[in-house]
C-alpha cells in the first residue's frame, strides 16, 4: 500500500495544481463511493425483507420481479425523501 | 509511491492550497452527512409509509406525501423532544 498518496494517484512529479485536484478527486470518489454503498446496503435489507417474507429452495421469478420493482422504489423514495429534507432545512434553517 | 514521496508531494501546497483542500474537504463532510441523515430517513419512512405489497416501480398517489409528512414530523418530533429536555434540564 503506498499511502494516501498513491490512493489518490498521485504522482510526486506532476504539477502541484494537478496533485491538488487528484486530491480533490479522490476525496469526492470516496464520498460517492460510500453513499453507493449505504444505498445498495439499504435496498438488500429492504427489499429482501418486502420480497422474500419465506425463502424458499430457490428466488420464484416473482420475487425477482418484486426485487427489481422494490430496488427502483426504493431509490425513487429515497430521491423524494431528499427533496422533502432539503425543503425543510431551507425553510427552517435552525434545525 | 511510498508514503514518504506522498507526504513530500503534499509539503509544497502553500497556504491558500491548504484553505483551499480544507473547504473542500469540509464541503464534502457535510455531503456525506446529508446523504447518510437521507439513508437513515429512507429508511425509517419505508418502513413507516410502503406497507403495500410492491407491484410496480412507481411510487403511488398516496405514499408521496407519506413519505414527505414522515421527514417532516420525524424533525418536528426531534425539536420537540430538544425543547422538552431542555425544559427538563432547566428545572433540575
């Protein structure tokens, strides 16, 4: 492992403007990378839960149904929940 | 790279780099906070509003301002339950 350096891909013999947005880059990755992760965390938990109440001996081509139809619902909710929150720190900025 | 040339690759960010990395990287902390107050949320509203068997990929009439009243109240309940402790430690 070489460090929080070659993480991000950084090359000690490039530009100091061009380290400074690898850097930059790399945060953001980081960030994005573990927001997917929660995100398919969540719909596993969820979905598995709402589409496979008893598991049987093999997924019924209804419970991949069901999967496939929770999984974009979920981020469909997820995306309005985001919105809702938005509006209400906008509105009420003390909290 | 060892972390030695990474750490000296870092030494020459001069000051206003150095605020420059900070905002950002503050700036992406509360992103990550945002969005992990979302996942939370996301997942206590579900529970609360998609009690429906799913047949569909879209979210119906009803369960849209389920949802929005859930992040709502769930706030209103956080700021009451703040103001009553407060009350509480003001009287011990």
């Amino acid at each position: 492992m070489s460090g929080v350096g070659g993480l991000f891909g950084l090359n000690p013999n490039s530009s100091k403007d061009e380290r400074k947005q690898a850097l930059m880059q790399g945060i953001q990755h980081e960030t994005n990378v573990e927001n997917a992760r929660m995100l398919i965390e969540k719909i596993n938990e969820k979905c598995f839960e709402k589409c496979i109440p008893k598991p049987g001996t093999s997924l019924s081509s209804g419970e991949s149904l069901c999967l496939t139809n929770c999984m974009q619902k979920y981020m469909a909710s997820w995306n309005i929940i985001s919105a809702a929150y938005i509006g209400r720190i906008k509105s009420d900025p003390a909290i | 790279m060892d972390s030695q040339a990474a750490a000296s690759s870092m030494s020459d960010f001069n000051e206003s780099d150095r605020k420059e990395l900070q905002q950002f990287i503050e700036n992406e902390h509360q992103k990550a906070k945002f969005q992990t107050n979302v996942h939370n949320l996301t997942d206590m509203c579900w529970s609360k509003c998609m009690t429906a068997k799913i047949s569909g990929t879209t979210i119906d009439k009803n369960e849209k301002p389920c949802l929005e009243n859930c992040v709502n109240r769930f706030i209103d309940s956080q700021k009451t339950i703040v103001k009553q402790l407060d009350y509480m430690g003001g009287r011990a």
